[in-house]
C-alpha cells in the first residue's frame, strides 16, 4: 500500500531532494509544504502515514509545528529534520514527541533505513486501531495479526454462535480470560452475565457452596440461602478459569451440572434448573492428570466439546510491536499519563526476550515503564532488567537521573525499582498468587507481604 508522506521545509530545494530520494527507493507519495501554516492546512484535507519537517523555518518553526501535530493528530509519526552537529534540538525533538530525527545532510541509506522504521510504527498504529474497532470495545480485545493468532481468532468465530462447551488452554498470562470474555460477547447470550471464577483461588470447601450455592444452616456460618454462581449465571455465561486445579467430588458434581443443566445446593433436597454455557481454561495438561488420576476423564471430553489452543508470546513474536503499542495507549489511559511511545532500542529488547510470562508480563513491564518514565519515550533504563538482558545491551539503569541522586537517594530508588521489578514478575507468573509468588522468592508469605506493603506492590496489578 503506497504511504503518504508529507514534507515540510522552507527550503523547496530540500522538499524536492527528500521527494526524488524517497520515491525513487520506497513506495510512496511525497507531498510538499514550505512552512508549518501550510503543512497544517495540507493535514487537514486527508489522511497521512509520515510527517517530515525541519526544525528551523521562518514564522512557526518546527517546535510549534509538532506541537500543532501532536495535539491535532496525535497517530501520526513525525521524523524532524535538524542541521548536523545540532543534537540537542535533536533531543528536545524527541522529548517533545518526534519518533526520529535526521541530520542535514543526509546519507541516502540512512535516510531511507530511517524513514522505513517511521512507516512501520505508522503501519502498525493503524492495524492497532483497524483491531481495536473491530474487536469488542467493552474490554481489553486480544491483539494480533499472526497465523498463530488467525487461527484463535478463526475458532472463536466458529463456536461464538452456539452454546457448546469450550476448554481454552495456554500458558498463563496468554489472554484465556479476554478469550473466553471474546467468545461470550459474540453469543446470543451476550445480553446476560459473564459470571468468572478463578478456581485455584478459592479454597476446595468454600468451592462447592460458591459455585452450586447452598440453603441456609447447611454448615455452621451459613445463616441464610445463597444462590451460586451458576445460578448468578443462568442465561448467561459462567467462566471456569484454571479447571485443572479443582478436586475430584467438585468434577463429579461439574459433570452432573453439564449433563442435566442442574444444579443442587448444599443442604437442599431439591436440584434446580440452570441455562448456561460453561467455558472453562487450563494451563495443565488435563491429559497427564487424567493419567495421574487426578482429573476425570469423562468431564475432560465434556469440556473439551471444541479446544482453542492460545500460543505463548514467543511463538507470536511479530505480535510484539502491535501488542506493546496497544498495552501502552491502554494503560496510559488508565494511569491517567500522556501518551508515551517506545524507544526502538526497548523495541528491539522486547523481541529478543524470552516471555515467560506471556502477554501479561510484557503488560507489567510496559506500566513500569510507563510510570518511571520522564519524558514521552519509555527508554532502556525505564524497564526491569534481567542480567542477561543488560549484557545484550549497553544501557544500564543507572541513568543520569540516577547518577545526578545523593547516594541515600539513588540507593531508595534503586531499591524501589529493584523490588518493583522482581516481586512484580513473581507475582506475574503466579497470577498475583502471594503464597505461591512467596515460595518462588525463597521467602514466607508475611516477608513478602511486608517487601509488597513497603514499596507500595498492590497484587491486584498482576492479576
């Protein structure tokens, strides 16, 4: 697809110079404007993919005319052109929200290396918004454009009009719960509740009681009638997040549940009626516990009516890009910051790096990027830091801000992201789960509470 690009400079010898270079190596259209009031007025009339624009020019120089961009077209990628030597306009270029600079004169091959890189953000922002509409608008959408993801989102598609059972399995952290929310959203029963329950959370006791509900003195604190969460669900949608982990007389009752479309409360003598479609996920293999004997074979084939398989991060690697722009507008949003973009070396580290904990650990990277962040660009020394990571790149967290601290200060601070950074990936790949994100961490439970209470850690975030 031919990119629009639009180049502003009041030199109109370097406008047709950028237009003969670009054209002649990529595919594009080059337009041209010599000065900020006529690049605005071009803007206006139709849809770009790049802006090119000197930063010195006589009226509204270049500042004021990314300023004017920024705020009227906040998409669109900006690439400032700046006399050699001059980098500190560079770098205010950058702060003030450019995505690149170039300096006068150009190499041909840089020029075009660079404007390539400014043309894919721009094509991957817009493939972001193009999912972004398409997808539910309710909730975080699942994001992607890989073969991997295709076939999820092919199989979502396939079951999201009927009523049979679903069993989503995947890593933690791969979007089971966006698929299941994605799935009910897309029923005929999307008007009624999504009713989640995270099985592993709630204690095998308490379970059966939650679940099929139960009617007043049935145990010792049950002091009146409940309702359970199937019935809470009825017409709807019930969500059984992490099935795996359940025990076996809760399968038994599970099974009787799908069989019959009833449930019977504890302490009841009576079953009741119930009209909903049971979506359940795992990040075990059900089949090795079924030969372990600890997961019933028959409810597995109820369940497993239709199986949706969520790839991990690292087998999505192109979804990366998309992903990270999208978890960033996201959670800028929600944290109530300005817009930030990512530098291209964060970019870089983000597609070598292993993910263990799928799309849910790159999101918690990207929100501590976000807040430690000084400016509009989340940097290398903005994001945790694995050894093997820092020995793959020559940025360290020690930045400048850093360096500039008195030693008592620089020390909190350190100390700060450090714990940010390591309890938080614990706590990532337990789901939030304390007790289990204590025993990866070598310690007991109330030393790690006591670490998440000083540094201000809320579980809640990794969940």
């Amino acid at each position: 697809m031919t990119a629009h690009i639009l180049a502003v400079d009041d030199e109109k010898d370097m406008t047709r110079l950028l237009k003969r270079t670009l054209e002649s190596e990529i595919d594009c259209m080059v337009s041209t404007a010599f000065s900020g009031e006529m690049a605005l007025n071009i803007l206006e009339q139709g849809a770009w993919d790049l802006v090119i624009c000197d930063i010195r020019m006589p009226g509204m120089d270049g500042f004021a005319l990314l300023e004017q961009i920024k705020n009227r077209f906040p998409d669109l990628t900006v690439v400032m052109l700046t006399a050699f030597g001059n980098i500190d306009s560079a770098v205010t270029a950058i702060k003030s929200g450019a995505y690149d600079f170039i300096a006068k004169p150009f190499e041909q091959d840089e020029i075009i290396f660079k404007i390539r890189k400014a043309l894919e953000r721009s094509r991957l922002l817009l493939e972001n918004k193009q999912l972004l509409k398409a997808r539910d608008k309710d909730f975080a959408p699942l994001v992607g454009h890989s073969p991997a993801m295709e076939k999820v989102f092919e199989k979502i598609d396939l079951v999201a009009g009927s009523d049979v059972t679903v069993l989503i399995t995947g890593e933690s952290g791969t979007g089971k719960d966006l698929t299941a929310r994605s799935i009910h959203r897309r029923s005929l029963r999307s008007k009624a509740a999504f009713v989640p329950v995270n099985c592993p959370t709630i204690p095998e006791h308490i379970l059966e009681s939650e679940l099929f509900g139960h009617k007043k003195g049935a145990f010792t604190s049950a002091f009146q009638d409940k309702n359970g969460l199937f019935q809470e669900a009825d017409k709807g949608t019930i969500f059984l997040d992490e099935i795996g982990d359940i025990g076996l007389s809760i399968q038994t009752k599970l099974l009787r549940v799908i069989q019959e479309k009833e449930v019977k409360p504890l302490g009841d003598t009576k079953v009741q009626k119930v009209d909903v479609r049971i979506i359940a996920s795992t990040n075990q293999d059900l089949t090795q516990k079924i030969a372990q004997k600890e997961f019933r074979e028959d409810l597995f084939y109820r369940l497993s009516v239709i199986s949706i398989e969520l790839p991990p991060l690292r087998d999505r690697i192109e979804d990366i890009p998309l992903l990270a722009e999208h978890l960033v507008a996201k959670n800028c949003k929600k944290l109530n910051k300005p817009l930030k973009t990512i530098s291209e070396n964060v970019m870089d580290l983000f597609l070598k790096h292993p993910w263990k904990g799928n799309v849910r650990e790159l999101e918690n990277v990207l929100v501590q990027g976000i807040l430690y962040a000084s400016d509009a660009v989340i940097r290398r020394s903005d994001i945790p830091v694995s050894k093997e990571d820092s020995d793959a790149c020559p940025d360290t967290c020690l930045d400048g801000h850093i360096m500039d601290m008195p030693y008592k200060e620089a020390k909190e601070t350190m100390l700060t992201r450090f714990n940010h950074d390591y309890v938080g990936v614990m706590l990532s790949r337990t789901g939030g789960n304390i007790t289990r994100a204590a025993e990866h961490c070598g310690l007991d439970r109330q030393a790690l509470q006591q670490i998440m209470k000083r540094f201000g850690i809320d579980p809640e975030d990794f969940r």
